[in-house]
C-alpha cells in the first residue's frame, strides 16, 4: 500500500501544481471554407492534438480556440467530411486569424499519429508503419471486442479463446511482444496468460493507431513486435457539453452492447463520465452450441482536468469489471456431440445468460495523470499510472470453489521533455519506468509464484525535418529486475532474482515526392524481458491443458528489424505496399518432446499432461503487407488488403508455432445520396484466409476458407443539428464451417490426445446497431 499512498500524493500534487499557473487568456479566431467554391464548411474541425484543444466551424464556418499558449510551434490538424484533411504547424507567437481551405475529396485524408514519433506529426512524415483505425470502422463491423475489431488491419490478427478473448498478433509477433497502450499508460493486465484478454472499453475508444513493428525506444521492453495504441476523443471545445448513446445486438450469441458518454468545457475545466455495458450468451457455431462460452462486461470511467494556456492536466479513472465462462468439455461421443468428463451430453441450446462453472471473475482498476506542460521553449509531457489487476478462477460456488487468485499492482510514469525546434531539429529526451507486484491471493492452485518486477529507462531522440524529407534517430537504455518468491505446496516454486540491462536504436526515414507519392523506411532494434510464466511456471494451466515448466535462466530476446513502404493517393485510388524483416536472437517460446505427467485433481484422480519446457532459439520473421482502394467515381469504394508473415526458427529450420495465414480481404461499398440523410452505404464482402501448412511439429495444419460478408447504414438527419446512425453488419453469411489458425478452440489444441477434438469459429452473425451523438449547450 506504500506505493498507493505516494502515487496518489504524486497526482495530487501534480495536479494542484497545474491548477496554479496563472490563467492569461491567449486564443486564435479563423475560418474554414470549401478551396473551389470558397462556401463555408459549417461543422469542420480544428484540433492540436498536443494541447487536447478543439474547436468546430459555425454556420458561418468560423471557429475560435481559446486558452492557447503565447508562443511555440504545434501541429494544427482540420478536417471534414467529404474533404482532405490537412496538417499545419503554426507558430503560436504570431497570433493572426487562420484561414483554412479544404478540397473536396473521396478519401478523407490523412489522420495525426501520435504512437509512432514523441510529438504529434502527420503520417507521411513519421518513418514507422503507423494504421489508423476510425470510431465508425471499430463501431460499424461486426466484432465482439476491441482486438477482434482491429484485425482487419493488414498485419493484425488475434488469438481467440470464442468471442469473449482476444489477443493482439502484429506481423506474427503477440502475448507479451505487443505492448497495449490505454490513456496513455501500458496495460498490465497479466498478458502472458493464453487465455487472458485486454481489459479496456471498446466503446470508449475514439480511434485507435496500430504501429508495426519495433518500439522499444519509446517503450521499452515487450514492443517489440508493435504497439496498440488506444486514443479517446479529445475534450468538448469550449462552452459546449455533449455526448453520445449507442447500443447493439448480435444475433449469433445475443451479444447486447450499450454504452453512454456526457462530456463538457466550461473555460477549460473539462469533465467526462461513460459507463458501457456487454452481454452475451453461449455462441454458436455452423454445427452447434459451444458450452459455456458467454461473457458479461461492465466498465465505469471518468475524465476531469484543466485545458490553459500552461498546457493541460487530465485526470482520468476506470473501473472494469467482466465475467468470462470456460468452455470445458472433456470430448465428443460416438455421434459427434460435446460431453463432459462423465460422459454428460451438454444441452443442445446454451441461451441462458448465466454463466455455469468454471468461469473467470475478473476485475481492473486504472488511474491515470496525462499532462503537457510548456516550459520555456519546449514542453514536458508526462503520464503517472496505477493499475490493479484482480484474476479469479471459479470452479465452483463458495470459496472452496476458487481456483486461482491473482492479485497485481502496477504503477508507471513516463516523461517525456521536447525542445525547441530549430532549423528544423527537434530533439526529445524522455525517462520512464514501471512497479509490478503480484501476488497469489487464495487458491487451491498457484500456476506462477509472487513476485516483483521493477523496471526503468531513458532515451534520447532527435527528428530532423526539411521540406520534403525527414530524418530521424534515437537511442534507448533499459533496465529491468524481476525477483520471484519461493513457494512450497501442491506446486513447488524456487526463488530466482534475475536482471536484464539493454540498449536499443532506431534510424527512419521519410520522402515526399509529390502530395501523392511517399515512402518511409525504419530500421529498429527492440528487447524483450521473459515474462514471469516463462521464468517460472510450473504446474498445469488448466486453461490450455498442459504442464508448463518455466527457465529461470531465460536471456531476453533481441528483435533487428527493417521496414519500407511507398504510399500513393489521389483523388480515385489510394495505394500502399511495404515489407519487413525481422530477426529476433533468443526467441522464447514453448515445445514438448512428448512427455507427459501425472497430476491428482480435486477427486483424487490422476490426469496425464503434455509437459510443455519453455525453449530459446533464433527466429526471422518477414513478410509483406498492401492495400488498394479503388474511387473510380465518388459514390462507389473498392477496397482491397493483403498481408502474409513467414516465420522460421533459423536453429532447428522449422517454422514458428502460432503464426496467421495470409489474408486477401475485398470489399464493394456503394454510398448513395439519399435527401435528408448522410453517410448512407452497402456493402459486401469477401475475406479470404490461405491455408496454413507452415507450422511446428506439434501444431494442426488448418485449411483455407472464404466468408462472405454485407453490411448497409446510413445518419439520418433531424432537425438542424441532430443526427442518428443506424446500421446493420452480417459476418460470415453463408454459415460457413472453419476453423481460424489462431484460435484455441481448433482441432489438436483442446486435446493433444484428440486431434479430432475442436471447436468451430463463430457462424453467420449479425449485428444491429443505433449511434446517437446529442448537444446539450453549445
């Protein structure tokens, strides 16, 4: 609890200290208007994503931004439906009205990325592979969590245990390789475990920004394979509170999602609540019910801070809570139906929305302080976070039914100093740091010991920019710790201390040969620590049927990587096409030779398990990622992606366990104009998934499978300002029978025994949904 005390006096330090700076009133007037036409563009946007400052266009299209500093540079980012976005940085000092004309357009331009560089830069001139994902492409697709919604994105995929748990896979690299990133603060939600999902609202997300590939010199150990960088909306512009209810049903398991958001502005003070909640019974696949497999999801957060001059401080604060059911059959009998481990056949339809046993009860605190404060010439950013990460395991009612209790604190900061630009040099210095302790609260079992973990680093960056190139370079030191506890029981565990030190580096480069045509280059070096189940398990998972065996002896992993794309687009076709190689010295991983070992369960039988010993080897990755979208005229979109990664083990020449097939997917959108609405489309789609023969010794090869896809929407407009979206999103329409490469429930993965023995992917579903932004001041 010492630690709690003194994060929580550090906060409220830090945000009294902010609250004092004097409150001189510096603001900036302009106007948006159509570039051929000269028309108003009434409802444009004007944001600086560093100051978390926006501002919307009037009916006359002028917009005011107040609360501004008195000098520095920041990048300015407008946009529009219908029209290109545009970037601009404006030196603050020169306080003149600001005239912006936008050019109407099919593809709607370029968004800021934030993930990729240590201050806000347009995409083209950021070196690293950055994808930005909209509020409307998370909320109008079928998908039953964030991960699952981000999988479209040439070079993600996910590791799936049903629709209830999804984990993150960038360029075939996922669990603890792919840092999550949620209020500014790294998720620590116990991300080695399989089964173990990411505990954040996916409705609370205004876009999301995926950058592949190496990152540990913004954040240190476990981005080594990307980041997912999850980014709210920015506040409500000054004098107007607003907010916004959507809510769902998905008619393959009854998943019913709602979520409500009020947030306001009065000079500055700026305050947020949402509250979202999920629901959803047994899926079903094109053959069946699969047991026990619904969710229930509850999520409470809230936003206070400052917006001044002095830059802002945001406060923000969750509360998560979901209940997850473990599908546990033991087998199928002679006609193919799913029993239990007494020969029981489960019953033919699970629609009921209470979750039987075992199931997981887990819970996440999160408190985070976002600041950016302008000091002299530059400007200190800074994150504090607390995490409190709570995993139970029920078998059965009562406490003597609790499995597993895991029981986790993590509290982080992370600052982040840029100075002055000059001659185009932008140099950044940064420092952060993280506390873990874990511990085993109750329990009948312990699957990893109690532990701590301290880790901390520095780096320095500098970004050099011209006017068609940029280049940038940096370098990073890590350190980490991590002391396990010894513990005897039904599972023995010894007490190691082991510490890891690393310096990391990364070169980029960016070229803009006309507005059209671009390229970017990256070349990185990333590090990740072992994890605390790779150091020290041992006993068995019950989650994923085997006996894990940890290395205390375990090196980190080291990841070389280089990456190029060349982008293209204008007004009727946007293009892209990169690669990457990837070589990654002690990749960590799990194999077995074939052993097994005995384990009494709670009736005093004995069950064989495949033990599973943790392994080090050398690993090259690379691959191939493209996109094509076709506008041949404004109201018909064909879009196209493709992404393949071929992984290899360079030691023993085989290929790498749990690596994606490649993935062709197509879709024809036709967006019609209908009086009195806007944002009406229909659409249909192909996803196309090759099958999967490159795999380890003990992995199923899977087949290849189409589904077929359709969705149509459209915002009506009422009265002046109010708009609604509805929609409806079909996935997998022909009900086809297939089984994902990554999912846990395909065949040889339930059972070693049973290679027979697995479970489909989620047949036809679809999904019905209402979106209602509101206005309640302006």
């Amino acid at each position: 609890m010492k630690y709690l005390h003194l994060f929580v006096a550090v906060i409220l330090s830090a945000f009294l200290f902010t609250s004092t700076f004097a409150a001189d009133v510096a603001e900036i007037t302009g106007k948006i208007t159509d570039a051929t036409t000269g028309a108003a563009l009434p409802g444009a946007t004007v944001s600086i994503p560093d100051l978390r400052k926006s501002a919307v266009a009037n009916a006359n299209g002028e917009f005011i931004l107040k609360n501004l500093p008195l000098r520095g540079r920041f990048l300015v980012q407008v946009s529009y439906v219908g029209y290109t976005s545009i970037t601009r940085v404006i030196d603050f000092s020169n306080q003149e009205s600001l005239n912006f004309a936008l050019q109407a357009s099919v593809i709607e331009g370029r968004e800021v990325v934030i993930t990729g560089s240590p201050a806000s830069s347009d995409n083209r001139k950021n070196s690293t592979s950055v994808t930005t994902v909209s509020k409307a492409d998370l909320l109008y697709r079928p998908s039953t969590n964030l991960i699952d919604a981000l999988s479209r994105v040439p070079g993600v995929s996910q590791i799936t245990t049903g629709p209830a748990i999804s984990k993150p896979v960038i360029r075939g690299l996922s669990y603890n390789r792919v840092v999550t990133l949620s209020n500014g603060v790294k998720q620590q939600g116990q991300q080695w475990g399989d089964e173990h999902g990411i505990e954040i609202d996916q409705y609370s997300a205004d876009r999301v920004e995926v950058l592949k590939g190496p990152a540990s010199l913004m954040y240190g150990s476990d981005a080594l394979g990307g980041v997912i960088n999850i980014i709210d909306g920015l506040p409500a512009p000054d004098g107007i509170i607003r907010g916004e209810f959507l809510t769902n049903y998905a008619t393959n398991n009854g998943l019913t999602g709602s979520s409500l958001m009020l947030q306001g502005n009065d000079n500055g003070l700026i305050y947020k609540v949402r509250g979202s909640y999920k629901n959803a019974y047994s899926y079903k696949t094109p053959t069946e019910y699969v047991p026990n497999s619904g969710f229930n999801e509850t999520n409470i957060g809230g936003q206070i801070g400052l917006n001044k001059k002095w830059g802002y401080a945001h406060l923000d604060a969750s509360v998560f809570k979901t209940n997850i059911g473990f599908f546990d059959a033991a087998g199928r009998n002679a006609a193919g139906e799913l029993i239990d481990e007494d020969g029981n056949i489960f019953s033919s339809h699970q629609k009921t929305r209470t979750l039987d046993y075992a199931k997981q009860d887990i819970r996440h605190y999160k408190i985070a302080l976002n600041t950016n404060i302008l000091l002299g010439d530059g400007s200190l950013k800074g994150t504090l976070g607390y995490q409190h990460n709570l995993r139970k395991e029920l078998e059965a009612a009562g406490s003597d039914g609790l499995a597993l209790f895991l029981n986790s604190y993590t509290y982080s900061y992370d600052l982040r100093y840029s100075f002055k630009q000059v001659n185009g040099w932008a140099p950044v210095l940064g420092f952060s740091g993280e506390i873990v302790h874990s511990l085993n609260t109750t329990g009948a079992e312990q699957l990893i010991p109690d532990y701590d973990s301290q880790a901390f680093g520095g780096f320095a960056f500098v970004k050099k920019t011209w006017n068609n190139d940029t280049f940038n370079a940096g370098a990073r030191f890590d350190y980490r710790k991590m002391t396990g506890k010894a513990f005897n029981g039904d599972t023995e565990f010894d007490a190691f201390s082991n510490k890891f030190s690393h310096v990391t580096a990364a070169l980029g480069y960016t070229h803009e040969f006309n507005d059209a045509f671009s390229f970017k280059a990256n070349a990185g070096s990333a590090f990740r620590a072992p994890n605390i189940a790779e150091l020290s398990s041992n006993g068995v998972h019950e989650g994923v049927f085997r006996y894990e065996v940890g290395n205390p002896n375990l090196k980190p992993e080291q990841s070389y990587q280089f990456d190029a794309s060349f982008d293209y687009s204008n007004q009727y076709l946007s293009a892209s096409i990169g690669g990457f190689a990837n070589t990654i010295n002690n990749y960590i991983y799990y194999n077995t030779d074939g052993t097994t070992k005995e384990v009494e369960d709670e009736d005093g039988g004995l069950t064989d398990f495949p033990v599973y010993n943790f392994v080090q080897d050398n690993a090259f990755l690379r691959g191939i990622e493209a996109a094509l979208t076709l506008h041949p005229v404004s109201f018909l979109h064909f879009e196209n992606g493709f992404s393949y990664t071929r992984a290899t083990n360079r030691t023993t020449k085989q290929s790498l366990p749990f690596i994606p097939a490649a993935t062709l997917r197509n879709e024809l959108r036709f967006e019609p104009k209908i009086a009195g609405t806007a944002n009406s489309y229909v659409s249909v789609g192909i996803d196309n998934f090759f099958k999967q023969t490159k795999t380890d010794s003990f992995e199923i090869a899977t087949a290849g499978y189409t589904l077929l896809n359709a969705s149509v929407g459209t915002t009506l407009r009422i009265g002046k300002s109010q708009d609604i979206t509805i929609y409806a999103a079909g996935k997998n329409l022909l009900n086809k029978s297939y089984y994902d490469h990554l999912s846990r429930f395909k065949p040889g993965r339930l059972s070693d025994e049973d290679t027979s023995f697995g479970i489909y992917n989620q047949g036809r579903n679809v999904t019905f949904g209402v979106n209602i932004p509101f206005t309640l001041k302006k």
